[in-house]
C-alpha cells in the first residue's frame, strides 16, 4: 500500500508540473456524480485553479464536497486522462490518411504521460483500466512505427514507395474503427461500408504495388508487412459487418 500511494503521489507531481495548455475544457464523462460532472465541465476547482493545470487540487476539492477517498478520485482522474489520450490519438486520423507529422510533434508529450501512467495504473488493480492502457499504448506504438515509415517512405515520385506509404495510413485508419478496449466499433454509422471500403483499397494498392516496374527493397519490406497486419485486422472487423 505504501508503494502504491508513493506511485500516485508522484503521478499526481508530475501532472501538477506539466504543461497542459494543449488539453480542452469540457471532457466528457460517463458518472453520474453530480459535483465531478460540473467540475469536469466547468473546468475550475473550488479554488479556481484549472483542473488539468493541478489534477492535484481537483482531487482534493472533489474529496472535499463528496467525502470520497483520494484512491477513488485518482483512479477518476486516471480514467480522465485515458479517455482524453485515446480521443487525442484518434484525432491524427482523418478519413483515410494519417497526420504523422502532427503526431511527431505532440508525441513525445503522449508518451511521457503514458509511461507515468503504465506505472501506476497496475497498481490499481482495476482490470478495465488495464485493458484501456493496454490498447491506447498499442494505438501510439503503431502510430509512431507507422510515422517513421511515412518519413522514410517520402519520395512520391518513386511509386513504389507512395504505395507503400499509403499501406502505412491505412493500416493507421483501422484504429478508427475500434474502440478504447481495441473491440470493434461496429455500432459507429458507416461502420460496414468503412470496413468494404478499405478492403478494397488494400485490394487496389496490392494489385499496383505488384505491377510497379521497380520496388526497393525497404518499399516491399514495409508494404508487405503492413498489408498482412492490415488483412488480420480487417478479417476480425468484416465479422461485425452486417
């Protein structure tokens, strides 16, 4: 128990430090407690202190009114901060292309959170935000591969490896259609008609990556890779569709 309160309070510091200018009032959440609700949405503590500028005095005011345990509200706020970082990743994607360069810059922010959280959120010992974790740390792995790629893969002119970077966004595009937990969000409107539509595509760059006059190397490597992962996906999701 010491060690775990020890982890929470050093999360708490490190929240209270950073910078979080780049986070939007009004998030969303699904308690129905009444004080949390209007302090999430106000975004102001009873001593006016913006709430994601010192998680520390949301923790306190919320224990305040309400008489809940500081472990409870923590895990709120660890809540808080998963949902925000899943809607923060899904917002590099746009249709059918993936903002890499956006990403990189916020990335190494996204990151440090993360790590901070995968140290504590064990500790809990509550499944759900586990699985949470688990599926948003997935979400930033795969997109910082796949920025990397698109870095690499940046001659358009060479078709080979235009092709290939397109296999890399859509590959990043099938995060959209899953939720927080990585289970297929097959009540999303267009759901059935997004999952045909990038079949085909993946169907499309396949047959022009394999009649390109000349493929590098690292182009078919990467292509390759990307096209196997992307059909594993797309066979679980295809499932769903009705």
């Amino acid at each position: 128990m010491k060690t775990y309160l020890l982890a929470l309070f050093a999360l708490s510091a490190f929240l209270s430090k950073a910078s979080m200018s780049h986070i939007s009032k009004g998030i969303p959440i699904s308690s129905n407690d009444t004080f949390k609700e209007q302090t999430i949405h106000s975004g102001v503590g009873v001593n006016g202190t913006h709430i994601w500028e010192d998680p520390v005095s949301m923790i306190q005011d919320i224990s305040y009114n309400q008489g809940l345990s500081f472990l409870k509200d923590m895990i709120f706020v660890i809540d808080q901060w998963l949902k925000w970082m899943f809607r923060k990743l899904q917002s590099f994607i746009h249709d059918r292309t993936f903002d890499s360069e956006s990403f990189r810059k916020e990335s190494d922010t996204i990151r440090t959170h993360l790590v901070w959280l995968s140290g504590v959120i064990p500790q809990t010992h509550v499944t759900e935000l586990s699985d949470r974790s688990r599926h948003i740390t997935h979400m930033f792995d795969l997109m910082t591969k796949a920025s990397t790629y698109m870095e690499y893969l940046c001659h358009e002119e060479n078709e080979d490896e235009s092709i290939a970077r397109e296999m890399v966004q859509l590959r990043v595009v099938l995060l959209a259609l899953r939720d927080e937990y990585g289970n297929p969000e097959f009540k999303l409107p267009g759901f059935t008609e997004n999952v045909e539509r990038i079949t085909w595509f993946v169907g499309m760059w396949k047959q022009m990556f394999y009649v390109s006059p000349y493929t590098s190397y690292m182009a078919r490597i990467i292509f390759e890779s990307e096209v196997v992962q992307a059909q594993k996906i797309l066979d679980i999701l295809a499932s769903y569709t009705r």
